[in-house]
C-alpha cells in the first residue's frame, strides 16, 4: 500500500530527526550559530516588542516567602571579602561623575524593599524579600551620559559578570540589594551587594558585586558568553 | 455513498478498483509532516530543558502529581546536549512550528477546508454512532464524509492542543509580561505542568493516530504523501 520512495523520504525525515536527538546534538558547527542567530533575533522581541519597561512583577506577602532558596557560585568555594570594610562599588564608564559606593553609602540612598518572586532558567521558582537601591538611584548619582547604552556589572566570584540594557537596570524593581528576607544579605546570597530584578531569569543578576561600567557596546556575561540568552527578561 | 456503507473490518474481499481523487492540498501535506518533524525536535529538547528541574511546584514543594518527577529522560530522546543547547533548539523551532501551525489554519480558513474537519454540535449524533461502530455495538460503518464525526473530533481537538502548547509556552517564557495569561493557567508552575502535560497528549495522539491509518483506512497514509487518495472513503462533503 505504501510506496517505497514515499517510505523513505518519511523514513530519512524520522531517521535525521532521532539521530540529531541520539547524539544529544547542540548543532555542531553548521546549525549551532544559526541558533545563535536566532537567539539573538529572541533577544530583540523580548526586548523591543515584549518588554515593558513600567510593567511591574507581582509582589507577595512576606508570608508567602520560600523557605530554602537555592544558591550557587562558580568559584570553587564561597566567595568571601577579605576586609569588607575596605568593599566598595565601583560606579564608572560612561559617566560624569565615576563613584566608590560603600555600603553605608548605597544604605543612605533611597531604599525599595520587595517581596517577588524568583525565576530560575532551570524551571524552578522561589519567593524572596529584597531591599537595597534602585539602580537607577545610582545612574542619577554618576550622571550619566548619553551614549551610555549598556551596563556591565562584574564581580569577585571568580570572573562572573553580566551585561543589562539600560531599560532594564532602569526599571524600578532593578535594585542593588544589600538585604535579603529582613537580615543582610546572606554570603551564600551574594553578599555585600548583589544585583535583583524579579523581571529577569536568575543568572542575569549578578551576586558579589564589585563594580558597574556604563558602556555603549553591548557586554557579555559568564552564562550568555557559553551559549544562555542575552537579554534573559520574562 | 452506498459504497461507503462497508463494514470495513469484516471485508474480506480485495478492495475495488477506483479513481484516485485528490485528497490533500500540498500546504496540508507539507505542514503536516513539517509538524511531524519539528514536533520531534520540540520534544526532545523540552525534554533536555525539563531535567534542569524536573518537578513541578515551588522550591520545597509541595509538588505537582507527576509520574516523573525527578526522571531524567534517555539522552536517545533530549535534544541540545545541555541546558542551553536546548533551550536555543526550543526558542529556534517555535518559530517554525508556529509558522507552519499559521500556515495550516490560513490555508484551512482560505479554502474552506475547515469545513469538513470542524468538529460542531451537528457531529455529536455521528460520533456516538462511530463509536458504537468501532466498540462493535453497530454493524456497518455509519456513512461519512472526507472525515467521519470522530476523525473530526480529534482534528479539532489536536489543533486546540497545539493552541493550548503555545499558550502556556508563551505563560512560561514570559511569566511578568504576560501576568495575566500564567495567572489564567494558574501560575507558573502550574503553567509548565501544562505545558509538559501537552507533550504527552501530542505523543498519544500520534501513536493513536498512526494505528489508526493503518488498522483502518491505509490509502490515507499514500494520500498525505502524494495529494491521491485511492481508498474506502474517497468522498468529500
């Protein structure tokens, strides 16, 4: 009943298919960057169409918290400041005025406090108070200048970084948070001061901070670098 | 339509002769295999991107009845080798796979073909009929069109799946832009339950769906290839 060229065009098509799936294939060097390509073209409709920069994610009571969230790091043990009295936040790159931001310094800014909820690129979620200073607070403080387009936000645990567009880091739930469920940060959380934005995927909020950089051209990222998406908002 | 009136099961003799009548439209055909394919691609590298977290619920639970929670599926059958890899296969054949579903149902509007795949309220009466056919309570083959009332009901019903995947695909991808849209699906978590459940629908279905075509009308199988049907039940509507 079935003709036999018919067979095998079917059977070539199934047969591609479960091979590229037997060999756990990310690609290889042909398809890989096209999907790359494509990452890329995600990137711009999540940021140019989908993204609202005044949207707000939901806030929780604080009885709603998760009990035990997660934590990870990629230095091999918990990144730790050896004097961290001596901590600052350096502000520069594209600015008029560079800044060192102790905390003490960042505490006397205007504080936002939120309880959000957190979505990891893995699946899972988990629900958190953070406080600290909206980043925004920041880039009024440094005056900015107008070819600033980008930050990167670099930190000690090992050579972990990431790159915002401005409109995110500007949006008012983007803080630098110094606080987390009413005590200070946790070291396992990023302590002294790490990045928060319930409106982005958890690797896109950069732990153990040690400076942010306005810049005009777009910067990397530890997990973007390796193949994660860019713009990572949700 | 007499000739329709045939109990296909029992019918023992070798099938007449006929014209073959063009069945499918090549849209149809080409968006019917591209969907065999990507659905597979779709698949796999879901499945690669659900062993990053393979449970559903809020960290610490509780956690969402699943059969496999915590299952790490075959590397035969995940796409992407990590989690990255299949997250960029996932957000790369969604593009082609909503495209191809437009293609499908703009071609189905166009042409009317919707017609005789919608499954309405008419269809009720007929597709009790068929299942009484099928569970042996009625002798012969009720009379049918292209597609009888049943056929139509799982047409309709694949299709809504489909709408439904991407739904909670879009609940999950952007879960603060589109608030309102994971709210509806109950949250999050409860937004990739369904999105995962989908998958074991589409695989059923499939598995049903190619049983059927060859237990009961093999013609159509040549039919999806070629445009030519040349079987049972070559009338339309």
């Amino acid at each position: 009943m079935i003709d036999r060229r018919a067979f095998f065009r079917l059977a070539a098509g199934a047969g591609t298919a479960s091979l590229a799936a037997a060999c756990k294939w990310d690609g290889g060097e042909v398809v890989k960057p096209r999907l790359l390509d494509i990452g890329r073209l995600n990137d711009w409709v999540s940021e140019k169409v989908l993204y609202s920069p005044s949207r707000l994610a939901r806030e929780y009571a604080t009885t709603e918290r998760t009990a035990r969230v997660p934590t990870y790091f990629i230095s091999r043990t918990l990144p730790m400041l050896k004097d961290p009295a001596a901590w600052r936040l350096r502000v520069d790159g594209l600015v008029r005025q560079p800044l060192d931001l102790s905390i003490d310094d960042l505490m006397h800014m205007p504080r936002t406090t939120h309880t959000v909820k957190h979505h990891c690129v893995e699946g899972w979620t988990a629900i958190s108070t953070w406080s600290g200073v909206p980043v925004s607070a920041v880039a009024e403080r440094c005056e900015l200048l107008p070819a600033a387009r980008f930050i990167h936000f670099k930190s000690f645990d090992a050579d972990y970084s990431n790159g915002w567009d401005l409109a995110s880091a500007m949006h008012p739930q983007t803080i630098l948070a110094y606080g987390m469920n009413d005590n200070p940060l946790p070291a396992a959380h990023g302590a002294p001061l790490r990045l928060y934005a319930p409106t982005k995927l958890g690797y896109k909020m950069t732990k153990y901070l040690v400076s942010m950089t306005f810049t005009d051209k777009r910067p990397g990222g530890f997990w973007e670098d390796q193949g994660y998406p860019w713009f990572a908002g949700i | 339509m007499a000739e329709n009136i045939l109990h296909i099961m029992s019918d023992a003799s070798p099938t007449p002769v006929r014209p073959p009548v063009k069945r499918h439209h090549w849209i149809v055909r080409f968006t019917h295999w591209a969907t065999f394919v990507l659905l597979i691609g779709m698949v796999t590298s879901g499945l690669q991107i659900y062993g990053a977290y393979a449970k559903f619920g809020e960290r610490g639970g509780p956690y969402f009845v699943n059969p496999f929670q915590d299952t790490e599926f075959p590397g035969a059958v995940r796409l992407g080798g990590w989690l990255a890899g299949a997250l960029n296969w996932h957000f790369a054949l969604m593009w082609a796979l909503v495209g191809v579903g437009l293609l499908y149902l703009c071609y189905m509007m166009a042409s009317s073909e919707w017609r005789s795949l919608l499954f309405r309220r008419r269809d009720v009466r007929g597709a009790i009929q068929m299942q009484q056919y099928y569970l042996r309570l009625r002798k012969d083959h009720p009379p049918q069109g292209k597609h009888n009332p049943l056929q139509k009901l799982a047409y309709t019903f694949i299709v809504l799946l489909g709408v439904l995947s991407v739904l909670t695909g879009v609940a999950i991808y952007k879960p603060v832009q589109f608030s309102w849209l994971t709210a509806l699906f109950g949250g999050f978590q409860a937004a990739r339950y369904w999105h995962f459940w989908a998958v074991w629908i589409f695989v059923g279905f499939t598995v049903a769906h190619v049983v059927l075509v060859f237990a009961v009308d093999p013609p159509s199988f040549k039919a999806m290839i070629t445009g030519w049907y040349r079987g049972r039940f070559p009338s339309h509507d």
